[in-house]
C-alpha cells in the first residue's frame, strides 16, 4: 500500500427529492438572518420562488451570475450583498452562480448554502475561479467552500437533456482526472470510480426521458461524487485546458469540458495506465487504452457537440491554447508537450475521435 494524505471538507450535505423545503431551516442553523439569493438571469424566476419560501430571510435576489465570473461582475456583486446587509449568500443554479458566490465570500466572508441544478460539482469544492483580460485565474481558498450544500434532484428537471448531458460530463471530468491526481489516494479513487460508473448509467437515461426521477437522482449522486473528487485533490491536463479555453475564448463551460475530456484522457493513456483502466471499467471496459474511444462514444450517444468549432473557437485557437497552457502547466502524469497537445485540441476542434 502506498503511503497517501486524505483530508475531508466541512461541508454539510443534505440530499433528497424536494429537501429544497428545509432550506429555511439550513439557513438558522447557520445563524444567518439576511440571504441574498444568486442566480443567473435564466434562472431569475427560481431565485423569486426561493425567495417567496425564505420570506423575511430573503435579503433579495441577485440574477446576473455568469460563465467564468468576470471580475466586474464580482465587484458588483459584492457591492450589493453589503448595501442589502446580506449576512448569507444563497447561491441557486450552476457553477457561474455558485462561483459568484465565492467571489462574495472570498471579500466578505458570508458563509454560502448551496443549492445546485446542473452537475458541475463546484459547490463542494474550495476552488474559485476570477476571469480579468481574457485570463482564468484560479484558486483554492478554505473559506469559499459552502457551508451547506441542498441537493434536490427534483430542481434538475427544468434541464434541458443536452445541458444536462454535458453538465454530467463535465463532473465526469473531475472524477478521472482524480484518479491519476498527483495527491491521489484509495479514497478518493473509489468515489470516482463509483462517480464514473454513476454518471455513465444515469446520463443516457436522462437523455432519453428528461423526467426520469431515479436517473436524475443518480446523475445528482454520481455529481456529489465527483465533486468531492475536484475539491479533495488536484486535478491535470484537462483542467488546465478547459479553463484555458474559457477564459481566453469564453466557450460554454460544460460543452468545453465534455469535448476534451476524451482527448485529454488519451494523452495520458500510457502515463497513467492503472488509474485509467479503473475508468475504463467503470465505463463497461477493460483498458486504460480505451477510455479516450470509450467518452468519446459516450458522447455521441448523448448528442454532444463533438467539436470546439461548433462551440465558436477560432481555427487557430488550437494553437493559442497549447501555448497558454504550457507556459504554466498544471501537475500532469505525462509531461505538457506544446506540439502534441496543439495536435490534441486540433482534433478536438475538428470533431475527430482521440489518436
């Protein structure tokens, strides 16, 4: 047995179909009085739902989240919370609303409850992330992890079966990046083995019947998973590369992530043979060799853009990338290589499978 480290995050979670109804009470026992709620614009009218159940606890609702938390809309944002005397951030949706809400608690400190509606998982991660003159910064501060995390599969209904699938690729992501992680360890590889194989089931189903409440309720599951795996160790190439190209092309988040992670899981095929064969058997096969064909053809099943060209990237955004990438590069089992990941993003923006 090789030696690790394991440290687990403070994070109260409450899972269950309709637990939204215990968020009034999730607030008192944080001792908060003011909540201000987070959305995205798209997502305004389940922020004044929510509103309407905290009735006095409701410090109002703030729904100009976004994709990649520009810093402007950070700064505003944590104007506001202060001029409504919010001691509370209730942050309703994705991972842009739940980012903004770090970006509040990173100023301020207000302690965030969580209430998640797609699969990005970073509601149970220290992790932040700032987007300044076309750059993502990202970081890990203890104090921006919710304090509370409401999952209610129910909330996930209203998501489309496209976004949905990507929004569960992306968690995926996080789940076999974990498993060849430089600060890998036993536990974390068996949530994310058991986040792949959750997530692999329950997405096809989601795919073929939106409403379908045990797949949904999996899918949520294999997410929780696999955000635990993202905010307990440190993750590699497709991270790097994902945010990369959101911060630089700003390509949607979810759709970036579902079209690399094949590719980047073939890059280190060789490098991270065993952890990836646990992927592989997660995913129905056997071979590390095949997990990069094997997403891949995941994602054609549920209908994913294959391509970064679909998604508005630049034919020499390739290019642009692989050098943003490698002039600081994150731990990788294999080593950045500039011309073989360019070759890499090549084929992701063309839509090939991984060679």
């Amino acid at each position: 047995m090789n030696p690790f480290v394991y440290q687990s995050l403070p994070t109260r979670v409450v899972f269950g179909w309709g637990k939204l109804a215990t968020l009034a009470d999730e607030i008192d026992r944080l001792g908060a009085k003011r909540a201000l709620i987070l959305t995205t614009p798209e997502q305004q009218e389940l922020g004044e739902e929510v509103a309407r159940l905290l009735g006095k606890r409701s410090a109002g609702v703030y729904p100009y989240a976004v994709m990649h938390v520009p810093l402007e809309v950070a700064q505003a944002a944590r104007v506001e919370a202060a001029r409504l005397g919010a001691d509370c951030c209730v942050a309703v949706g994705g991972g842009s609303t739940i980012g903004l809400g770090k970006a509040i608690a990173m100023d301020s400190g207000l302690p965030i409850v969580a209430v998640p509606t797609t699969y990005a998982g970073s509601e149970m991660t220290p992790i932040y992330g700032l987007t300044e003159n076309r750059l993502k910064k990202t970081g890990r501060d203890i104090n921006v992890l919710p304090k509370t995390v409401i999952y209610d599969a129910q909330l996930t209904l209203s998501l489309p079966a496209q976004i949905s699938a990507c929004s569960g690729m992306n968690a995926m992501a996080h789940a076999v990046e974990a498993l060849y992680a430089q600060d890998a360890n036993p536990i974390i590889g068996f949530m994310a083995e058991e986040s792949i194989r959750a997530l692999a089931q329950s997405l096809p189903l989601i795919v073929n019947d939106p409403e379908h409440p045990q797949a949904r309720s999996q899918a949520q599951y294999g997410a929780w998973l696999a955000g635990i795996c993202l905010g307990s160790v440190g993750m590699a190439l497709h991270h790097k590369l994902c945010h990369t190209l959101g911060g630089t092309f700003n390509l949607p988040h979810a759709q970036a992530h579902a079209i690399v992670l094949p590719h980047a899981a073939h890059y280190n095929r060789e490098a991270a043979a065993g952890p990836l064969q646990r992927a592989a058997r997660a995913l129905g096969g056997s071979e590390a060799s095949e997990v990069g064909a094997l997403l891949y053809a995941l994602n054609e099943r549920l209908g994913i853009p294959l391509s970064l060209a679909e998604l508005g990237m630049p034919e020499g955004g390739p290019a642009e990338a692989a050098q943003i990438a490698c002039a600081s590069p994150y731990y990788n089992p294999r080593p950045f290589e500039q011309g073989p990941i360019e070759d890499l993003l090549t084929r992701a923006w063309k839509g090939l499978a991984p060679a």
